[in-house]
C-alpha cells in the first residue's frame, strides 16, 4: 500500500493538476468601473468626475461568478450612475422596469415630498385614476421615503440628493417587470387612495407606427413609441401625403419614451427644410482623454426629393419623449418648428453598446454628449409651455 501511495505521488508530481481557470466573470465585473470611467461622457456629474464602486458592490463584484450574478451586479453598478439612459442588454423577467419606457408616473422629490410631476397618457396610471400632482405615500406596502432610503442603502449609498431620490422613485413607482403596483397616494384635493396597476411589460400596445388625426382645421401625426421601428419612414411619408396644403399640422411625440435612431428622425425633419440644415452637435469625451484632442461635430438633416411641407409646424413634447424623441424636438426646433409641451425626460447623450471584454456581456452607456445647434445641452432644452 505505502508503494502504492508513493506511486501516485510521484504521478502527481510529475503531471501536475491543471491551474484553476481564471473566473472571467469576476474579471468583467471587477472591469466595470474601468470601462465606465473611460467611456461615460458624463463623469462630470458624480463626486470628483470619477465613478467607483461602494464597499458592498466591490464585493458583490469580487463574488461575480457566472452570467447570471454578473448580470444581478451589473444591474445594480448602473443604478449607482442615477442615470436612466445607462442600463443593461440583457434583463431578468423580475428586474425593475426601465424608465422612461415601461414606466407612468414622473416623480420628483420637493421639499421632502414624492411628487408625480407628469402622467403618461392613456396608461394605467391615467386611467386608473392617478392624477399630475399627487402625492406618493407608500410604495408596495413601505413609506416612499423609506424605500427609496432601501433602495440606495441597499447599493451601499448612505446619503442622498434630490436627483437621486427621484431617480430611484420613478424606478420604484415602475415596478418589477414580473408583477402588479401598489401605490398609495393623494391626489391634489382627494383624500388618499390605494392604487393597483399592472407591470408596463403586461400591457398591449398599439403596432401602429402613428396615427394621423384629423380634428377641424388641424392633422395630428401622433407616434407610438416608434421612433426605431424600420416601418416608421414610409408611415409617416404616407401620413403627409394625405395633408392638405390649409390644414395645420402638430407631431405629437409624446409618446416615443423609448427613442429612436437618426435614420428615422431625419427622415422625418427632410420633409420641412429645403437645404442641408444642422439640427444637432456632437462632442466625444472619451476621444479627447484618450488623446488629448477634442472632438465635436455638428449633424445636418438633408431635403428629401419630392417631399416637401411648406408652413407652420407644432412638436408637442412631454416626460415620455425621450432620446431620440428629444434628438427630433431640438432638431424640429432648430430648423424653425414650435416646440410645446412639460419638460421632457432628459435622457443623457448618446448611448453605445460596450462589451465586456471576456463574458462579452453588453450594456448601453452614454457616450457622447449632445447639444443644440445654439450649444446648449440637449437634456436643458426647455419647450414652450402650453399645447
């Protein structure tokens, strides 16, 4: 037996084990930072321009070990940027609703109080009964102030701003993708009322690209949300064509909450210039720290051969114009339009894909700032009030 022994360690040592191998999850997740701080075009608005893990994340990141923690940390690393243009490719069916686009209710926190500043259209929010101007109480059953508190403390943040109470609020108030909410709140001149409404992931929308609305003298194009759809273009082209040369025209894009692409928003724009027209600037961060050279370009919108409106134009805009939805208003502004409506969603810059290096897990990051064709951003753009 003692033979046999000796054997099989001579055995092990001239054929050593293989060495563990290296955990790429664990290696993307401890990354993360790295690749935010290199490629996010808005380092400017976190305390001293540098993004970094919490104590707690740090270690969440240093356990990561397969595709699904990373994801579970990487959900969570994003929350700490209080951004909601930064957000993952992938998603778990119980993860927190995207906002703008699966959410209702816009909250804002103000002197201490939740407050629904803006209501979707037509949503359950609206139809249930949920007004402009409530006041949050409760959400899923806990104080709204307390559970925003969780929410962070839960990321390892102890203290707050107003920008991130209300961050964390709207994702609150949009719920689990997987499951009803249940909110309690005041309408203005109401006495408090138990609210249910179902998950924005359960509810069935309009295919439609847009619709077109004729009401007296004046044609509404109104978008569902289709900004990025490859239909769009020739909706709206056949949308146009049925315009009479008296009849005033108003694009409602109120709701495009989930953006878009430039193809379709100057697809749209070349029906009402007559010249190459600049309607956006561009700026690369992340170009000039790596080389020490900025980077800034300004995007035109071309006519398109025979298609042409001539008079005045209404964009009619709100929190659930997002993105691209906002690229398209300040573009409509920029060449002569009358911009009308709340404020929009303010959603940073444009995004890109980046991958992780290993797992090549993806997400969406702002990565360049973007501005009026005046200079000023493009998230500062005020509209008119009034509809």
């Amino acid at each position: 037996m003692r033979i046999f022994v000796l054997l099989l360690a001579l055995l092990a040592s001239a054929f050593p084990a293989q060495a563990e191998a290296p955990n790429k999850w664990r290696e993307d997740a401890l990354a993360f930072p790295a690749v935010i701080n290199t490629q996010y075009a808005y380092l400017d608005r976190l305390p001293g321009g540098r993004y970094q893990l919490t104590p707690k994340l740090q270690a969440e990141a240093e356990s990561v070990k397969d595709d699904d923690s990373l994801l579970t940390f990487a959900e969570r690393a994003l929350f700490l940027l209080a951004d909601h243009h930064a957000i993952t490719d992938a998603s778990f069916e119980q993860s927190w609703a995207l906002v703008p686009s699966y959410s209702d209710i816009w909250i804002e926190r103000k002197d201490g109080r939740y407050i629904a500043t803006s209501v979707r259209q037509q949503s359950p929010a609206e139809l249930g009964g949920f007004k402009t101007g409530a006041t949050l109480i409760t959400v899923g059953g806990q104080p709204i102030s307390d559970a925003v508190e969780a929410f962070w403390a839960d990321l390892g943040v102890k203290q707050i701003t107003d920008d991130q109470a209300g961050y964390a609020a709207r994702i609150l108030a949009a719920g689990r993708r997987d499951r009803p909410r249940e909110i309690v709140a005041q309408n203005v001149g109401e006495k408090s009322r138990n609210f249910v409404f179902p998950s924005l992931y359960t509810i069935t929308r309009d295919t439609a690209p847009l619709r077109l609305i004729f009401v007296g003298k004046t044609a509404t194009i109104k978008f569902n949300d289709s900004l990025g759809g490859s239909d769009t273009i020739a909706a709206f082209d056949e949308a146009m064509a049925q315009l009479r040369p008296e009849q005033q025209l108003v694009i409602d894009l109120r709701d495009t909450a989930s953006g878009g692409n430039t193809t379709v928003a100057r697809a749209i724009m070349g029906w009402f210039v007559q010249k190459p027209t600049s309607y956006q600037i561009h700026r690369s961060p992340a170009e000039e720290k790596q080389t020490g050279i900025a980077r800034q370009w300004v995007e035109q919108v071309l006519p398109r051969a025979t298609k042409h409106r001539k008079g005045k134009v209404t964009v009619l805009v709100g929190r659930w114009t997002g993105s691209m939805g906002e690229g398209l208003a300040i573009g409509m502004h920029s060449i002569g339009a009358d911009v009308r409506g709340d404020r929009m969603a303010h959603l940073l810059g444009a995004t890109d894909d980046l991958t992780l290096p290993n797992t090549g897990f993806v997400f969406k990051l702002p990565t360049e700032r973007l501005y009026s064709v005046d200079g000023s951003p493009r998230e500062r753009f005020v509209p008119k009030s009034g509809l």
